[in-house]
C-alpha cells in the first residue's frame, strides 16, 4: 500500500454461492478523495461495497485499510475503524423515526456515549436537511428523503471513508441536484467517498478519479475525462459497433 492511500483492493476474488462476481479487483482509494465507481449493471460494484464492509467474505485475496488488512475483521469493526456505507435500495428502520435512525448509526455504527451520540445524531440531521423531520416515522418519507436518512445514518457511525450506492438513483432532475449539493458538501467535510453511479455526468462533476469495472474486475482508472474518454469504456457503454 502506498502512502496517501486509504483502502486497497489486492486481487480480491468473491461471490455468491457458485457464482464468481469479482474475478481479481484491484484498486486503491487515496485519502480526502472522492473515488468514482462506474460500470455496466452486474459487473460487480455493489458486490465491490459488500466485499469491504464485511458483508460478503472474499475467496482469495487481501484487503487493506491504512497499513491494517481487515480481510477477516467483521462489518462492526470495520465500521469502528471509519467505513460508513448507503446502501443503493435504502434500508431504513421503517417502523423507527428519522432521529432514531440516525441515533443507531452514532450508537452501534461509532460506539460512544448515549449523550455523545444524541449530539451527533442532532448535528447529522441538520447538515443532511433532515431536522425538520426528525420525529417522523422513517417509513413515510419520500425517496429523497431516504436517500438523505442513508447518508444521515451512514455519517453518524463516524466514518472516514463514505461508500455510496448510486445516491442519486431514481430521482427526478430537481432532486437529484438537492441531493447532489449534499454530497458535493462532503468533501469539505473531510470525508473520502468511494461513488457508485449510473448518473455519470452528474457524479463527474464531484469525483478526482474514475475507476470502471467490467465483469469484476478493474478495466480502467485515473483520471475522469481520460476514463470516459477511453475507447474500453466507449465499447463497455455504446457497443463495439
Ligand atoms: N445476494 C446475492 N446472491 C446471489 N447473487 C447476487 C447477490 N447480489 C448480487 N448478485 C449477483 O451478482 C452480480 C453482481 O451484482 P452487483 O449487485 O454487485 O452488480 P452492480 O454492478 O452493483 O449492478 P447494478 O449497476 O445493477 O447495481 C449480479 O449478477 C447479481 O445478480
Ligand atoms: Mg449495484
């Protein structure tokens, strides 16, 4: 692992059941940036999250945070050390309100004080636009709203490194820039982000580099123009024809 780098994918081969999905992924993510994750559906990105929260268990392979390899520590560790993650379908406690949501993050996610967590929570709430809404049942919220509580909920845990699965997802033009101000917020927040989305232009204007992925593997990464401007990714998107 290089210095500045602060996730590292060394030939990391995964799936499920009898289906390989990552067939040798290698990348690493260097610290304060915002990483671009783009990719035909199924060729492996959401699984790529999987593999580096700890949800799903690499074959082979070794995985890096900093100087530590975290191959074999569990999610709610790997969550301590600063991996917060939003997941692409949002997942929240439906049956919780929105503050309570986010005060699980800051409680399990973090693992402070009841008081310190309670403090977080209100401040996570406010930035991501939530604090109005803070006392509904989460399950009565809009789509862009349960695209918040997912950031909300994920920036609570404390974490370092923000995963996010295409954020801006099945939401209209207006909503998708609501919510892009918000994630462009978060590199002057310190964070760095690891980006999945399908909505290239849109996330191209917030990341300093691009990596695609084609059938579970890294095929290009660097610089964003040079990426998109590459004739693999030109064929992966508009065919060799
Ligand atoms: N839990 C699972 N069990 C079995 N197969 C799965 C599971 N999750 C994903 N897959 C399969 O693994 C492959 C890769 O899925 P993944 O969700 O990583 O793709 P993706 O690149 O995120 O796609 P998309 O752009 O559509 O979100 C797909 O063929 C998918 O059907
Ligand atoms: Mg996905």
């Amino acid at each position: 692992m290089r210095s500045g780098e602060i996730i590292s994918f060394d030939d990391i081969k995964a799936g499920y059941g009898r289906s390989r999905i990552l067939k040798g992924l290698s990348f690493s993510v260097r610290e304060g940036e915002v990483f671009g994750v783009i990719g035909p559906n199924g060729c492996g990105k959401s699984t790529m999250l999987n593999v580096l929260t700890g949800t799903l268990c690499p074959s082979s392979g070794r995985l890096f945070y900093r100087e530590k390899e975290i191959s074999g520590l569990p999610s709610y560790k790997r969550c301590r050390l600063g991996i917060g993650r939003t997941w692409q379908i949002p997942r929240p406690f439906t049956g919780m309100t929105v503050y309570d949501n986010v005060l699980t993050g800051a409680v399990h996610g973090a693992g402070e004080s009841v008081k310190q967590s309670r403090e977080k929570a209100e401040k996570v709430l406010k930035e991501t636009g939530l604090a109005d809404k803070s006392r509904i049942p989460s399950g009565e919220l809009t789509l862009l709203d349960r695209k918040r509580l997912e950031l909300a909920r994920a920036m609570a845990s404390g974490p370092e490194v923000l995963l996010l699965d295409e954020v801006a997802a099945g939401l209209t033009e207006a909503e998708t820039k609501e919510i892009m101000a918000l994630v462009g917020g978060l590199r002057e927040r310190k964070y760095t982000v690891i980006w999945i989305e399908h909505n290239i232009e849109t996330m191209l204007k917030a990341t300093d580099r691009l990596m695609c992925m084609a059938d579970g593997r890294n095929v290009i990464c660097g610089d964003p123009g040079e990426v998109m401007g590459s004739e693999i990714v030109e064929e992966l998107y508009l065919g060799k024809d």
